[in-house]
C-alpha cells in the first residue's frame, strides 16, 4: 500500500514532434496551478490489484468528483487533501472487505513508516482482522516499495499523457476535480496489469524470496557522510546578547 499525488494540470512538459527547420513550435498546455488528489493504491503478490482510494481536497464529499472513478474506488474526503490516521482507518475496512483475511489465512500489509499508518487504532484493527502490518525503514521506498519500483512511474506517465489528450480535446477549458477520477480511471485500467504485479514482488523480494536481488550497494552509507570536511570550513557564531 502506497500513496501518490495526481493533479489537475499535468506534471510534466508535454512533449512535441515538429519539423527540424520549423522555427515556431506551439503545444496546448494547462496555465492553472492546480490542485492535487491522492491516490492510495495497492497491488497482491497474487497479481491482485485492490481497488484504488481517492482522497479529495475538500471539507463536503459531492458524488460527482467520483462518479467515473474505477470500479470499487473509495472515495475520501480531506481539506489538507493528505493522508491522516482516521483516513486510513477508513481504508484499512475497504481492504479487509476485499482482501477478506481470516485465521486460518491471514494478509501481509506492507506500508511506509508515516505518521498517519502507525496510529494505536490502526495497530489494533489490524490485529483484530488478521492482518500482519509491516512498515518499511524510512528512506527505503525507492528499493522496497512495489509500488514505487513497478507501479507510480508507469501510471504517473499514463495520467500526464491523458490530461493532455483532454486538454486537446476540450480546449479553453481546464481540468477541474470532477475530471480527475474520469481522467485517472483510463489511466489506471491501462497500468494495472498482471505482469506489473508480479514484476514488482520479485524485484523488491517478496515473492518468491530472493535476498541477494537488493544489491549490498544498497546497505553502504551515503556518500554525502563519508565525504573529508574541508580544512578551512569554518562555523559562524552569533554573538550572545548582554
């Protein structure tokens, strides 16, 4: 389970193919600024993809901003539009309905070490549901997070190429938040696949177990901390007040 941000306007300069001598080149893009919608997604080792969440910036939920969302999306409402601990209390029900663990054949549930997943209540309704609940070591994701290595950049790509067909479809107009879940459902049907599943488990060795595909590179200390300080470095001292 993991979080990322899609936004109004795309997240990247559109790309444009123009005759080598053409001195004018021209693209429709977006001037607004923007808002951003979190989408929390979540894939099985199994090559099961659990319906995505989507967290709105906004105090009142309205059905519009979900009505063309994916198939059993959870719709949620934020006016920080992030992520907060009763927020995941609310996903962590949608999953159980879905994932249905139980004694005898309990879930694995692998998520970052943030604030908002950590809580006492999520600890406890994870117990209570039989769901075993790892966090990964902080600055990890970009080796250990599935989601992170296989999923988000795939995604993230499709969603800025289907703003901008909209943007040329419809023009003088902008994306508002009750064209996200439109614009986000065609590019998540066409990103979540089974080979991007499996792909992921096996490169962050979860299934099948493999220790020695996270290279040793990985445990070495940041270059940054072994770096020799510079001998004439010196350290600015305020001077005390009398």
């Amino acid at each position: 389970m993991n979080e990322t941000g899609i936004s109004t306007v795309p997240n990247r300069a559109p790309k444009v193919i123009t005759p080598k001598d053409k001195k004018t080149v021209c693209k429709l893009f977006s001037a607004e600024r923007g808002q951003t919608v979190i989408a929390v997604c979540s894939m099985r080792a199994a090559r099961v993809f659990v319906p995505p969440a989507l967290v709105f910036p906004r105090k009142r939920m309205n059905p519009l901003l979900y009505k063309d969302a994916p198939n059993g999306t959870l719709p949620l409402i934020n006016d920080t539009r992030y992520m907060i601990s009763h927020l995941f209390i609310d996903w962590l029900k949608h999953f159980v309905k879905l994932a249905k663990p139980f004694t005898e054949d309990p879930v694995l549930l692998i998520a970052d070490n943030h604030t908002s997943c950590c809580s006492l209540p999520a600890v406890l309704f994870c117990r209570e549901n039989h769901i075993t609940f790892i966090t990964l070591p902080p600055h990890t994701s970009h080796v250990l997070q599935p989601l992170n290595k296989c999923f988000y950049a795939p995604l993230n790509a499709l969603y800025s190429s289907e703003t901008e067909k909209w943007l040329v479809q419809n023009p003088g107009k902008a994306i508002t938040l009750y064209k996200v879940s439109g614009i986000f459902q065609k590019a998540y049907i066409a990103s979540a696949r089974v080979q991007l599943a499996e792909k992921a488990s096996r490169v962050t060795d979860i299934e099948p177990n493999n220790p020695d595909i996270i290279s040793d590179d990985c445990y070495s200390p940041s270059l940054v901390t072994l770096a020799p300080l510079d001998n004439d470095f010196t350290v600015a001292v305020a001077p005390e007040e009398n």
